[in-house]
C-alpha cells in the first residue's frame, strides 16, 4: 500500500472518532507532524506553558535573549499563525497572559487583540469571575470563547450561564489530568457536565483536556465530549495502535476517588454558582510562572 494510500486510510479512520481532535501544543512543527499523521487536524490549543516549550523561544531564552512583554506577544502571535492554516473549523485557542489580579478589561483587551490575529481564533479565558466577565462581554461582541482551567461541574455551569446567546460554539476545557493529580477520578468531570449539558441548548462544547494518556483519550470519546486536545505522544501512540476507539463494551478503569453529581439550574445567574476552585488558581499561576520566565527583567 502506498503512503497516501495508508495516510488516506488512517485519516477514515481517525475521523470515525466522536469527537474533533486538537493537538495540545504550542510548535507548528508538531502540528504539521499529526496532521501528516493522522491526514488532518480539527483545531489546536495553545497557552504560556507551552509557547514557553517553543522550540524557537526556547533558544532565545537559552541564548540570553529574553524578550519583553511586547515581543513575548509578537512570538506567540507569529506561532498561532503558523498553525492557522493547517488545522480545521475547530480553530486555534489563544490564551490571555493572565494572573490571579487580572482585571476582566484587562483581558478583554487582549482577546480584542488576538481575535484579530488569526481569522479561526478562540480566545482562552480561566474560569475565574474576572475570566467569565471578559467572555461575556466577548460574546456579545462576536468574539469566540474557551473557558479554560475548568475543575468543577458549578464552573462549567457558571461558563453555561454567562454565555447565554453565543453566536459561536463556545468550549470549556475540564482538565482531567491535574484532577487525577489529586486523588480524583477526572473523568467523572466530563460525565457529568455532558449529563448536565443534556438539558441545555448545545451552545457550549465540552473540550477535553489535561489528557495524560490513552485511556483519557478513548474515555473521552466515549463520554462524548465534543472536542478534545491531546499532546502529540498521545496522539502518536493512538495512531501507532491503531487508532482504536470505544466500543459497546468499553470500560475505564477509574483513576481515582468518585466526583460526585451535583443537581444545577443553568437558568440561574452565572454570578450564583460557586467557581472557586484551588486547581484553577494553581494554574494561572503555574502559566505565569511559565510565562515570566522567558521575558526580560525589568531594570
């Protein structure tokens, strides 16, 4: 069998999978690897941490040359280019440069600003009352949206209620790695808002995230999350084995502690739920430490 031949069946095949597939990633080089790989790519995430990994910021880094905050802006605007193209109608997802004092302006500001980079952005706010403010007010302006660092069904909820007349898809992305980090089962965290989504009208997506390894990725489809964002040695070994999805009898085996069901109004006011969560604010912190890292001190 020719390799086009092979990458045309591969690509059947991978688009037999219930969700949209978007590599996790901040290296357009890895993109066009999975792409080659799989025959196509749906849409990427990107956020600090990992145009931090950069290939190219990591040798300007490594060389000396820190960058301010303006030129940090100008490489991450150069890479989600470089990836616009070669994925599909799930987009690019830009995260803002944002810490736990960051005003919803201030990101607002932002999300204006990388919208305009790139014609397929999705603009990545945490999901924190700042964060839900900045997507709001997005949304009403045109602006698509993925609301990031999600840990809990109320949060999931609370992105539901604030993006109420979306013209586009809205994401939230529960990450379910850093669940199971923590004793949990972070699948159940997909499960649960997919059931509580049931009674809702569809403008939100569930994006899978945080996906550690093989089984996150085939439990993902199962559950059915709409999209999902996986790291390219995960995709790698989902295309080595055969691109194998979930069947009648599949089973996951749990990696942690029950995460409970909780029964919740999507009528209510966003403002209402409780998005508190520990995990979402390590994880700001964690994208800004990640962040600060490549730019020049200030004198």
């Amino acid at each position: 069998m020719s390799s086009t031949a092979a990458m045309n069946r591969q690509a059947k095949a991978a688009r037999q999978a219930p969700s949209k597939i978007l590599v996790d990633g901040g290296d357009p080089g890895e993109t066009q690897h999975i792409r080659d790989l799989l025959g196509f790519v749906d849409g990427q995430t990107t956020n600090p941490t990992l145009i931090a990994k950069n290939p190219e910021v990591v040798r300007l880094v490594k060389a000396g040359q820190r960058m301010s905050e303006s030129q940090e802006a100008a490489e991450y605007r150069k890479i989600v280019r470089e990836i616009s193209p070669l994925v599909g109608d799930a987009g690019v997802s830009i995260e803002v440069f944002a810490d736990l004092n960051t005003t919803a302006e201030e990101m607002l500001r932002q999300g204006r600003e990388m919208n305009s980079w790139i014609p397929n952005a999705y603009i990545k706010y945490p999901c924190t009352a700042q964060g839900l403010k900045a997507a709001q007010e997005s949304v009403a302006e045109g602006l698509r949206v993925n609301i990031t660092l999600c840990f809990s069904q109320s949060q999931a909820a609370a992105v539901y209620a604030a993006t109420k007349g979306a013209k586009a898809p809205v994401y939230v992305s529960p990450f379910i790695g850093r669940l199971d980090d923590t004793g949990q089962n972070g699948m159940d965290l997909i499960a649960n808002i997919k059931r509580m989504f049931a009674a809702g009208d569809g403008h939100v997506l569930v994006l899978a995230a945080s996906i550690r390894n093989l089984q996150h990725l085939l439990c993902s489809f199962h559950y059915g999350a709409e999209l999902v964002t996986v790291p390219t040695k995960v995709l790698e070994e989902w295309a080595q084995t055969g691109m194998p999805l979930p069947d009648a009898s599949y089973s996951y085996p749990p990696a942690g502690k029950a995460i409970d069901w909780e029964e919740l109004d999507l009528n209510r006011p966003w403002e209402s739920f409780d998005i508190r969560h520990e995990l979402t604010a390590k994880g700001i912190q964690k994208f800004v430490a990640d962040y600060r890292a490549t730019l020049r001190q200030a004198s």
